[in-house]
C-alpha cells in the first residue's frame, strides 16, 4: 500500500512540474528557476571576451511553452527544441529580446519548425538592416501573450544595451526576463556598440515601477537574482545619466 501512494504522488508531481533536461549540455544547459520556468544558456564565441555563455528563459504551462530568446544558433535552438520535445512539450512561440545574435541566433530554425515569433517593430527594424532573420510579428510598445491561462507582459520601456531592448514579464510566476538591459551581479558594462548609456538607468528605473512585484530577475549572461539585479545595474549607469 505505501508502495501505490509513493507511486501516485511522483505521477501527481510530473503531471504539475515540468522537467526538461538537456541532451546536449555542451550546447545547452537548463536551470530551473519556478516550477515552470527554467533559464537557458548557450554559448557565443565573441572577439573580445571569449567564449560567453548567454541567457533566454522557457515558460511551460500544460504541454505548452513559449520560449525568450533563441540559443544563439540553429544546432543550439534545435538541442532545446529536442529537450523539450522529449518530455512531450511543444514551443508554441519565441519572444525576441533585441536584434543581436544572443537574442535571434537560432530564430531561423524556430520558424523552419513553424513557430511563431515577437518582437518589438524597432527590432524588425535593426533586424532587417542587419540582414538577420526577423521575427514576425512585431508591436510597438506592449504585447500581452497568452501561455494556456498565463498572462505575459512583453514591453519596450527605453533604450539601455540597445534601443530596442525589451523585457519579458511572466505574471503568476514573478518571473522578469530582463536580457541584456539586466546586468548580473558583479558584471561589467559588456559589449556597448549598440548602448544608449545615457538612457540606460532611467530604463531599469521604468522596470522597477512598472514590475515592482518581480522576485525572479533574468539578465542576459550569468546567474539570475532578485530585484538588486536591477539596482546595480541602475548603480552602474548613474553617472552617465541624461
Ligand atoms: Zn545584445
């Protein structure tokens, strides 16, 4: 009898936590921040700073899951896609932060698969110019996604890292999937080709107001945190402020 209890109650727990695990972690790994979010991290090799490991977030609800940011290229995209897959979950769409690599590397096999993308129309627009696969659907200052019954928040708030920078806000799990805009603690500047440095912490401070509740902070390279994220990241742009 106690064997048949143990049995049911792991049956309850997968039917209400998803699990995903990567089948290649030398090209993705997972960490599972809610029960229903996990960050990915792929890799980037960069000029200047090596070979750097780069964020996007997973959200399932159901059989379903919506993904921010692709890994930053198609084999990448297509481990992930796999991974989930494995564990019966299908990507229903992709939600692209800003035009860089890290955000749309792999966008091209997403849409190869039929998944549809979102972004903001200011990034269609540096995509294009770029000659970078463009996400489809583009919206000029708010989109509200629905994931089953799961609301998320996609807003363009200011420019930061880039001008088109966006963030992704998971409402029922507090979950902010800030990008690149979000420094992780201890980070430096990175990469300011594209930055507006002078707009960057009147942006975080715009995220602050608008999602005050967030507990779960995403930034685009390293570990995830709370709300400090986005007061260091503020810190470190206060005195080039406009
Ligand atoms: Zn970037």
């Amino acid at each position: 009898m106690k064997k048949l209890i143990l049995f049911s109650s792991l049956l309850f727990a997968f039917a209400t936590n998803a699990q995903i695990a990567s089948t290649d972690t030398s090209l993705i790994k997972f960490i599972q921040l809610t029960p229903s979010v996990y960050q990915h991290i792929s890799y980037l090799k960069t000029q200047t700073w090596g070979k750097v490991g780069c964020n996007g977030a997973v959200y399932i609800e159901g059989n379903e899951a919506i993904i921010f940011d692709t890994p930053t290229n198609d084999k990448s995209s297509e481990v992930l896609y796999r991974s989930l897959a494995k564990s019966g979950i299908k990507v229903v769409g992709v939600v692209i932060n800003h035009f860089h690599a890290d955000c749309l590397g792999g966008l091209k096999f997403f849409h190869e698969k039929g998944v549809k993308s979102y972004s903001s129309k200011l990034t269609q627009k540096l995509a294009t110019a770029d000659s970078v696969e463009v996400p489809q659907i583009g919206f000029e200052n708010e989109l509200k996604l629905k994931l089953g019954k799961k609301t998320i928040t996609n807003v363009h708030l200011g420019a930061a890292h880039t001008r088109d920078n966006i963030v992704s806000y998971m409402d029922t799990e507090k979950v902010l999937f800030g990008g690149c805009m979000v420094k992780a603690l201890e980070a430096g500047r990175g990469y300011l080709g594209d930055a507006d440095v002078t707009q960057w912490s009147n942006t975080i401070e715009k995220v602050k107001k608008r999602f005050p509740k967030a507990k779960i902070v995403i930034p685009g390279h390293e570990d995830a945190g709370g709300q400090e994220l986005l007061d260091y990241t503020a810190k470190m742009f206060m005195t080039d402020k406009k």
